[in-house]
C-alpha cells in the first residue's frame, strides 16, 4: 500500500480521562489502558490503523510530561523527537497548532495532516482508509478544515452534532452549517430524527498552511506566537520557546476553539462503524452485549436477575451480582463504584472530582 510522504498523522495522548474512572487514572489513563484486553492499549490500536497507510516517521503523539515515559515505551518504534510534550496541559487546540508548526517547519508548506483522538473504536478499517486517504487529498487542494462525522444511532448527549450545509464537488463532504458540543438528551434526538445532523467523531484534516492561519486567527492576543519560531532554528531552541511561553496559551479544546469559531469548516459524512471509547455508556453501546443485555469487560462475573448492566472488575477477583438494571459496575485499585448508567459521562467525572477532594488524589 502507498505511502504517500506528505501525509502526517497527529494522535492526541494527552487526557486524563475521568470519564472512564475508576478504571482510567490519572496516573494511567484509558489510553493507556489494555482495558478490553486484546494485548494492545487504544493508544496503540490507534496508531496500528493509521501506520497501515501513513509512513511512520509520520506520525506524531502529542501528550503531557506526565504520560510521556508511558507512550514511548508504548511506541518504541517512534523517534524522540516525534513526541512533542506539553510542559503544561492546554487542552487540544494549541497542542495541535504546536504539532502543525512543527510539521510545517520539518516537512515544508506541502504537508496534510490529520489529527486523531488515541480512544476510538473503528470496525470497518478499509473504509476508514479510504475516507481519510480521500479527505487528505479534499484537503491538499482546498484551505478548509474538514472533520469527518457519522450518523447518530441513539440521542447521545455525551456527543457533538455537526448540522450539514451545502455539498461541495466532492460527494459526501458539506459545509458545516452548526455545531452543538454535548446537548440535552432531548435537543440530541431532535437533532438525530431530522437526519440533518452527525455526530462529529474529532478528526480533522487539513493542509498545514490553513492550520496556520486557523490558529493565527484563533489566539489573536498572543504575544509569543508558535509562528515565531524561525524555520531555521534548531529543535533545541524550539522546545526552549514552548517551555517559555506554552503556559500562556488558552486552555481550548478543536472542537469549541474551531468548530464554533471558524467559519470554513466542512464536514465528510463516513461510515466507518466508528464509537467514542471515552466514556462508560459510549462503550456499553457498542459492544456486543450477552445474555440479558449485559456487558463484561475483561472480566469474571457471575450475574443473577440482572440486565442492560456493564461490568468491570480487576484480574483475579470474581463478581456475584443480582437484581442489578442499568449500572456501571468498575471495581480498580483502591476504587469502587456503582452508579446508573444512563447520562453518565458528566457524572463520572464529577465523582472523580470530588473524591479527589474529600479523600486525596490517590483515588483518582
């Protein structure tokens, strides 16, 4: 398979994930994790997929200082210097600008990239390819940001809605006519039931040269631009500077920072059997369920009288349950919880918080 050079991958390594707490630590978070396992974290099941067709010296890991020993000894095969470290956490949109500078700086104004959450779950892998090798190409002739979104399949609230506007020339890709992060319930199924709407899995695309001016118009009031930084310099006195001036930057996420602020944003419609796999709900509904509509990950439980439950509990311990209806069950370290399962991407995280508060940050 082709592997064409000015084509670069950005995996995103660099969250906490509380939504998946207990099992996701803080010290060793999901995608991390061999949370289903198969003898692969998601953070390497992500790279797995995109190194079938992006050249590996083309791959970047954007991560925090804290998680940098874990992803290296993860990813053996990446150079050092493909790993660019946050001194500190600013959320995805300035480290993504930080990975389209140095890309643009190494590689030259040619380059297209797409940058990837590390905890997706993707079943048609040759579809996947093809969109994305098809996207890469949209967005080398077009200085457009383009994200790749999938049908709603229930009224998920954890979720972003992307609203299509007009088509281009290039069949499945439209002009992002709104976009709406984590609605109510009941705006999420209006949304699904118009069929005007998808749900935006968090890849984007685009030519390095739109990356820059994207974020120049992003984070005006900048004093210390990456953009400063010479094409010339070495990476020394790179690191140098965003070790300086990093700490400055907004703490922004793409999706509020570009999608609700960028006014030349595009979508392509995809099918690819795509799920987010950062939170326990989105899990439970995309895995195969056994008897009763019950989920067991990884793990050896005995249930009685129980449905529509997901259940997660460490190697060498056996769970007895009964009479349990629509809960989380995630039994780690020094952490148990059991909660409803319904909305609880929001709620998870908020136990974590405030565990963390009353008991220390060891049970986070």
């Amino acid at each position: 398979m082709e592997k064409r050079p000015n084509n670069f991958c950005v995996i995103l390594a660099g969250g906490k994930g509380k939504r998946l707490w207990p099992s996701s630590r803080v010290e060793k978070p999901k995608q991390f994790l061999d949370f289903f396992g198969t003898g692969r974290t998601q953070f390497q099941t992500t790279y797995d997929r995109f190194v079938k067709f992006i050249p590996k010296e083309n791959i970047y890991v954007c991560t925090c200082k804290e998680y940098l020993s874990m992803a290296q000894e993860q990813l053996p095969e990446l150079p050092q210097k493909n790993f660019l470290v946050e001194p500190i956490n600013r959320n995805t949109a300035p480290s993504v600008a930080w990975a389209g500078r140095r890309i643009r700086r190494e590689h030259g104004a040619d380059a297209n990239i797409v940058v990837t959450p590390s905890d997706q779950l993707v079943l048609n892998e040759e579809m996947f390819r093809r969109n994305i090798i098809d996207g890469l190409q949209f967005v080398s002739t077009h200085d457009i940001l383009l994200t790749l979104g999938v049908i709603p399949t229930r009224p998920e609230p954890g979720y972003g809605y992307i609203q299509l506007g007009e088509p281009t020339e290039l069949t499945d890709v439209y002009r992002v006519q709104s976009f709406t992060e984590k609605p109510e319930r009941d705006f999420a199924r209006i949304f699904m039931e118009s069929g005007e709407f998808y749900w935006n899995t968090g890849i984007y695309l685009a030519n390095v040269r739109h990356l820059r001016e994207v974020f120049l118009s992003l984070f005006p009031e900048l004093n210390h631009r990456l953009d400063d930084i010479r094409d010339d310099e070495s990476l020394e006195s790179e690191l140098a500077f965003v070790d300086k001036y990093y700490p400055s930057y907004p703490n922004m996420s793409l999706d509020y920072g570009v999608l609700e602020r960028s006014e030349n944003v595009y979508v392509m419609k995809c099918d690819f059997g795509w799920a987010d796999l950062g939170t326990w709900h989105g899990i439970y509904e995309c895995m195969q369920k056994g008897q009763e509509d019950n989920v067991i990950i990884d793990s050896e439980a005995l249930l009685d009288n129980c449905s529509n439950n997901i259940i997660k509990l460490p190697k060498g311990k056996v769970g007895v349950f009964n009479g349990l209806d629509g809960f989380i069950v995630a039994d780690e370290g020094n952490v148990l919880m059991i909660c409803k399962k319904g909305d609880s991407s929001s709620l998870v995280k908020k136990y974590a918080n405030e565990v963390g508060i009353k008991y220390g940050e060891d049970y986070i």
